[in-house]
C-alpha cells in the first residue's frame, strides 16, 4: 500500500471535521459576513475533499472540477465583499 493510501483517511477525516465545524458557523452566524467566510471555507474543504479523491482512484480530470469550484468560490467572496463595501458607503 503506498503512502498517500495510508494517509487517504486520516486525510479525509481531518477535512470532514473541518467542514461539520465550518456548516455549524454557517448555521449559527451571527453575521451574514461570518455566514459567507464559513461558506467559502466549506467550498476551500470540498476542493481539497476532491483533490484528495482524485488522487485516491488516480483521475486527474477531477482535478478540473475542483479548479472551476475553487474560481466559482472565489468570485463569489470578492462579489460578496463589492456587495458589503458599497452598501456601507456613507
């Protein structure tokens, strides 16, 4: 068994940790910008869960998709924090 097998679910149960904690932020808040940080951060964790996968059954196409979630992510945090700047203009 090579070594990226061995730490495949260690690996994966890190990042599902990470992202139940990330769901209960989303859940509780208190901010709509605490709301869309957490967001974000589950969409980072799904990139690395589908990296993690790719590697695992050695499919790099799947590497594409989590690309294109990782720019879909990012354009919405930066469409997010253009939407608070100017709603907060005086």
């Amino acid at each position: 068994m090579s070594l990226e097998m061995m730490a495949f679910p260690g690996a994966l149960t890190i990042l599902s940790l990470a992202m139940a904690l990330a769901f209960i932020r989303l859940m509780r808040g208190p901010s709509l910008p605490d709301r869309v940080i957490a967001l974000d951060l589950i969409a980072t964790l799904a990139v690395g869960m589908i990296v993690l996968y790719a590697m695992a059954i050695d499919q790099p196409v799947l590497l594409d998709v989590a690309l294109a979630l990782a720019l879909l992510s990012f354009l919405g945090t930066v469409a997010f924090a253009r939407y608070l700047e100017r709603s907060h203009r005086p």
